[in-house]
C-alpha cells in the first residue's frame, strides 16, 4: 500500500467510474463521461491539497484504492469551531482482488490517518456491499437527504 499522488489521477478516476459502474449507478455509455470529469476533479482537489489517497499495488498494478475529500465544515451542536471533515470516497478494489481484506486494510489506514491528523468526523455514503464492512468499523447511518436536480 502506498500514498497515492498527483501522478495517479488516471487511476483514481478510472476507480470512481468502476465504482459507479460496477454499483449499477450508472448505464455504461455514461461511464467514460464520469472518468473523465473526475480527471479534472480530482486533479484539482490534489493541487488544493483537498485530497488523500492510497492505492494497493500487486506486480507493479494498482488493484484497490480509496480517498479522502477533506472539506471544512462551521461550527455545529456540540462542535462550536471550524473544524476539519474527511469524506471518504473512491473505494474500488478489482474484481479478481475482492473478498481479500483490501478495502478493511485501506479503510483502517484512512481512519488512522484521520486519527492523526485530528479529523473530528469521518463520512462516507455506503453502497449495499460496503455496508457490513463499514459498519464493523463503528460507522453508523444517519439522516442526510439528498435532493438530485
């Protein structure tokens, strides 16, 4: 496992869109679209320092990764101060790779990266596969909405 870099938006784009795609979130013919527009995106949040990364390599091949959208968030109940919120994002593993312990070994390395760097909240939105595993890190559903336009 190692850090991912700027030099790695290709593949961390080329995760988001699997993720999507394999998810059943998007037809196919959008998924070339969605590489693409994160290129950019998540080039961007690497240049503004809006973005952290891993990805596992096997034989010199990238076969997981997932990310952090580092965001700050104002004052809440319970939290009266600007403060740091990391949103976990880009969780892909190849198929050949799954049921490996991958994605808790990079889950568990984003939560202590979290740790150390004092994020006060961790999010992520959880497909149905992802959700045991989620949960037996000790994340718990709440009551975000969403609106689609």
């Amino acid at each position: 496992m190692r850090s991912a870099e700027p030099r790695d938006v290709a593949v961390i784009a080329y995760h988001r869109a699997a993720m999507f795609r394999d998810m059943g979130s998007i037809p196919e013919q959008d998924y070339e679209p969605l590489r693409q527009a994160s290129t950019e995106w998540i080039g961007s949040l690497f240049a503004n320092d809006g973005y952290a990364g891993w990805l596992v390599e096997h034989q010199s091949s990238v076969v997981a990764g997932g990310g952090l959208l580092i965001r700050e968030m104002g004052p809440v109940p319970g939290r009266y101060r600007v403060s740091r919120w990391a949103h976990i994002l880009n969780m892909y593993t190849e198929r050949e790779y799954r049921r490996r312990g991958l994605a808790r070994r990079l889950m568990q390395t984003m939560l202590d990266w979290c740790v150390d760097h004092r994020f006060e909240v961790v999010t992520l939105a959880a497909s149905a596969e992802g959700r045991p595993l989620y949960e037996s890190l000790g994340f718990v559903p709440t009551n975000d909405m969403v609106l689609k336009r």
